[in-house]
C-alpha cells in the first residue's frame, strides 16, 4: 500500500499540468472560438472600421465540424463481445447484451456525440466510466476545460499519463457534502491559496485566477488519478485540504492478475513534437482568416472606386471631395479627374479566395461523404462513394473508435466487479420487441433440511451456482459499425416491388416488413389476427376440397371399374355368341350328315 500523499503534493502535480499545458489550452480556446464565428480580434474590427471595411465572417470551420460529427453520427457503432475460448459463445451474447443494455442505459449515443464535439473542436475528449451508489454502471462525460493532465504524455490515447483528472467548481454545501470540514471549507474561502490560469476560470468570467471565488462561496475541487506501480490512486481535494485519498477502487482482471485501474478514459485527435494536443480546427484557421479578409476586401473594392488625375483643371478639386463622390454610387467626379480600373486587384483576390475555399472544403468531409453528390443514385452506391471519401478522414475517426472501444470495455470491467447481484435486464431488438435476459441467477439443486437458530428444522434452498454469472465471463470486445440501414432497406423494398409487379408471388406481409412505413408493426399484426380469425373457416375449405378430390377419384376409380366390367362382359358374350354360332354350325352339319347325302345322278 502506497502511503498517503500530502496535499502539497498533489498541488504541485496539478500545478505541473496547470502551467506547461497553459499556451496549448488557449490555442484550443481560440480553436472553439474560431467554431462559435469568433473570428476577428478586437485590434483588426478597429482597423475594419477605420478603413469602413465589413467585419463578416462566413464560418466554414463550423460547417466542416458540424459535417464531421454528423458523418460520426450515422456511422453509429455498436459493442459486441466474443468469446475467447469456442465454449464461450453464450457467454459471448450475453455480454454482448449487457453492454447494449449499459449503453442504452447511460444514453451513450447522445454523449458520443458530446465528446466528439471536443474530440474535434479542442482537441481530447474525456470521460469517466464509475458506479452509481446502486452499484450501476455509470458514464459520465467530461467537459473539456475541466480535464487536465500529464504534460509529458506523448500518446494520443494517454497510456503514458502518470495521472489526469478533472478540476471543477463547486458551492462551499456540495465540498462539505463530499466530506470535508466546515472550519476548513470557511479557511479556504477566507483568502487565496495561488492562482489558476483562465482557461481554469468558473463560468462565467467573474472570479478571476484563484482557487476560490469568495462573492459566490465557491471553490476549486480536484479528482486526481494518479498511477503508483502497477495500480492507480485517487485523490480528491481542495485548497483547504485533501478530502479523500486511497487506490482506485476500479479493479481490472488480467490474464497476469487483477489490478487497480484509472476510470478516465481520455483520447486526443492529433499530438505535435511539444505534445500539444489539438483537434481539426488548428489547420482551418489560417484558411478561415484568408476567406474573411478576402471577403471583406472584395466587398471593400466593389463600394470603392480608385480615381486619379488626367488633367491640369483637376488641381482646383479638393482631392477628400474627389474621393467622397467617387465613393458613392451616384457621385459626380469633379472635371479633371477619371475612374482607375481594379480589375487586376479583384480577379487577384477572387482567385486567392478560391483557392482558400477549395482548400478548407477539403479539411472537412467532403461531398461525397456528405451524401451531396449523386441524389438520383441507389443507396448501396451512395455508401461506396462515402467509404471511399473517408479515407482522408481515417486518423481522425479512427481515434475516436479506438475511445469508444476503451469505453465499452471500461463498461464490461464495471459491470464484473459491481453487478454481483441477481438482476433482469431489458434490451429491445431491432424490431422493437422488448427480450429480458437473466444474469447472476442461482441455479438451484435439492434442497436440504437445516437445523435454524431456534432449534427447529428448517428447508434451506441448495445454489449449485449461477447462470451468466457477468464476473465468471470472458470475452473480448469490438465494435460493429452500424450500416446506413435506411437507404439499403430502402433499395431492398424496390427490388421486392419489381419482383412482385413482374408477377413474382410476394406475401403481403414480406413487403410491409420490407418497408419503411411507420406504422408496418401494427398492420402486419391486424393481418396476423385476421389470418387467425380466418383459419377455420380456410381450414374448412380445405377439408372440403379434400372431400371433394377423395370423392371425385373414388367416381373415377369406379367408372374405370364399370368401363373394365362392361368390356370383360362384352367380351364374354362376343365369345358366347361366336360360341353359338360354331354350335349350330356344328349342328347343322351333323343333321346334314346323318341324313346322308343324296348319290350323284339320282
């Protein structure tokens, strides 16, 4: 067991973060201002005004972020384990199952989104995957001006980081509620222990670089993580004092033991050689200020006209007059004095702002991506051309799988060790159908009679053990990126309609579930309910057409017999009469004979 720190010590690691990570801080400031159309300083809007230039801005960085997040959107993610040994398939499913549920639970689809924002704006996105007081997995998104950490980490994912943590503001109530002592808390608000760089500041600006903000009663609270060893520590506190301190009670097993982990799980999108962290709006900027400036002069150019003397007779013309009517558009140039062709100035210009806005488009996603090329193409080739656009885009979405990854499994390592308890979860299939799936349930054997405290006998239920017991599986977990199901689905559902107009046999219920109708559950059920209703009376005809093929064949069979009796008794009286007809030949002959016949000559 590590020894407990002082509460110098964890100020000066917190001061370290605080100072050496000041400049980077405000660059992402400056990057966030750069999204919210904060684009001109206050020295270049005085400089426009003394000139009577505009001060607009068009603001292609928050288009290019605001596309990036929706491409981060659609592509939604979904966890799923498996099993690392074949016998562990089930454990698979269901593990697969609890981190849907713990998802579903947190909204984490929502925060995803959340922490993209920062993930691409500032530069890191952080949060923190703990339990509530229940026991139940919990995320909790980190804002980003909140976040610190250590200076000398050089990783994009911070596996390197000897400690992070989260620095927030907090009412003089809510410290004392966290455990520490009302005497100290009023110490601490009595006077200043050091100061904090702005970005640190409360929200809004209106107490200024300290640890505490005596008007408002409130002060600067620190949940530091801290990596001693193998293990991580936590440490929360104040000015006045530390009010908790001890490992992390976050345990993770390994396959070379259990250790104490860190709950924050943080991700930058690009690192420099000076490990300064930033997002995509770093490399917008310059651009952005390209396209402004050049805006404002072009427009500056077409509301002025330049003009220059081509005669003696313009001496006598006050020159500010000159300039003041060739500046309106119905002024009147005083004689002597002629208009000078810009041209050359504007095409210059345009051509620069041309190439700026050609060139900021491609920082962002591009059409492709965006689904704004091919409208009258199928759904599976609108999908083809946006994984092909997205290549430009794979270190920066792919930082941002790899948190999501790191997420899930914090969720996974959580529910192990806090989720002991006998529990139904309820998931909801793609199909709306709502499934309940059993974890940590007792399987019971034959149960056995006990003596109980009073002496009396008593039934006592035997537990041979427990049916997906969450701490018993083991499983790997990776994310399944969630197809645009939409325009599949929906070229699926024409293929079917052209199967059945060519005279395909489709059941109707195959093309409502094929379909996107809103309401296709309930009519495919009506239809269910009304096959029900109707299946004795179908059921009926059927034994009736039975009947009626049964009686029709025993007609045919016996009308073959007749035909077979009518020809065998046809034959037999042909052959009795042929019969006869040979016997009375035969008669005819014998009288013949025995008459005798009479001599020849006679």
């Amino acid at each position: 067991m590590t020894p407990e720190k002082s509460l110098d010590y964890y100020k000066r690691m917190f001061a370290e973060a605080r100072d050496l990570t000041q400049e980077a801080r405000k660059e992402s400031q400056t990057d966030d201002d750069y999204r919210h159309g904060h684009q001109w300083s206050a020295e270049e809007k005085a400089e426009l005004r003394k000139r009577k230039q505009p001060d607009s801005y068009y603001n292609y960085v928050r288009l290019s972020v605001n596309g990036t997040i929706g491409v981060l959107k659609q592509g939604a993610t979904d966890p799923r384990a498996y099993g690392r040994n074949p016998q562990d398939e089930d454990s698979a499913e269901v593990a697969t199952k609890v981190l849907r549920y713990i998802a579903d639970e947190n909204d984490f689809d929502s925060q995803r989104i959340e922490g993209a924002d920062s993930y691409l704006v500032q530069g890191t996105v952080a949060a923190m995957v703990g339990v509530d007081e229940n026991g139940r997995v919990k995320v909790d998104m980190g804002r980003w001006e909140e976040f610190f950490y250590d200076p000398r980490s050089r990783f994009a994912d911070f596996r390197d980081a000897r400690y992070m943590g989260f620095a927030k503001w907090m009412y003089a109530d809510q410290v004392t509620a966290l455990g520490a002592k009302a005497n100290e808390v009023e110490l601490a608000l009595s006077g200043a222990f050091g100061a904090l760089d702005d970005t640190f500041d409360d929200r809004p600006q209106d107490a200024r670089g300290n640890w505490v903000d005596r008007k408002h009663r409130r002060l600067m609270v620190v949940e530091m993580y801290h990596r001693e060893g193998k293990d991580w520590y936590r440490c929360l506190f104040y000015s006045g004092g530390v009010i908790e301190q001890g490992i992390s009670e976050y345990v993770e097993k390994g396959r070379y033991g259990d250790r104490r982990v860190n709950p924050i799980v943080a991700q930058s999108c690009f690192v420099d050689r000076e490990n300064n962290r930033y997002g995509i709006v770093r490399d917008m900027r310059p651009v952005q200020d390209g396209i402004n400036k050049r805006e404002s002069k072009l427009l500056h150019l077409l509301n002025n006209r330049q003009v220059q003397a081509n005669n003696e007779i313009a001496m006598s013309a006050d020159a500010e007059l000159v300039r003041e009517e060739a500046s309106k558009p119905d002024g009147v140039i005083p004689p002597g004095w002629k208009p000078v062709s810009i041209n050359d100035m504007a095409a210059g210009q345009f051509n620069l702002l041309s190439h700026d806005k050609e060139f900021i488009s491609r920082l962002g996603p591009n059409p492709a991506v965006l689904a704004r090329e091919g409208e009258n193409s199928s759904g599976r080739n609108n999908l083809i051309r946006q994984q092909a656009g997205m290549t430009e885009q794979a270190v920066v979405f792919g930082g941002m799988e790899h948190w999501e990854r790191r997420i899930y499994r914090a969720m996974w390592n959580r529910a192990r060790q806090f989720w002991t308890a006998p529990d139904y979860i309820r998931i909801t299939d793609d199909e709306g159908a709502p499934q309940f799936i059993g974890i940590n349930q007792p399987k019971y054997g034959q149960p056995q009679v006990v003596l109980g405290p009073d002496g009396m006998p008593t039934i006592q239920p035997t537990v041979l053990g427990y049916e997906n017991a969450l701490a018993e599986l083991d499983v790997d977990i990776t994310l399944d990126t969630v197809p645009d199901t939409a325009n599949l689905a929906q070229e699926q559902f024409l293929a079917l309609t052209d199967l059945a107009r060519s005279g395909v046999p489709i059941p109707p219920q195959i093309l409502l579930e094929a379909s996107s109708l809103p309401k296709k559950r309930e009519i495919i059920e009506k239809l269910k309910a009304m096959d029900e209703q109707n299946a004795p009376l179908q059921q009926m005809q059927q034994q009736i057409t039975q009947i009626m093929a049964q009686l029709e064949m025993q007609q045919k069979q016996a009308d073959i017999k007749k035909t077979e009796s009518e020809t065998v008794e046809n034959i037999v009286d042909a052959q009795a009469k042929a019969a006869s007809t040979q016997i009375n030949a035969f008669e005819v002959g014998s009288r013949i004979a025995s008459q005798g016949m009479p001599a020849a000559g006679a």
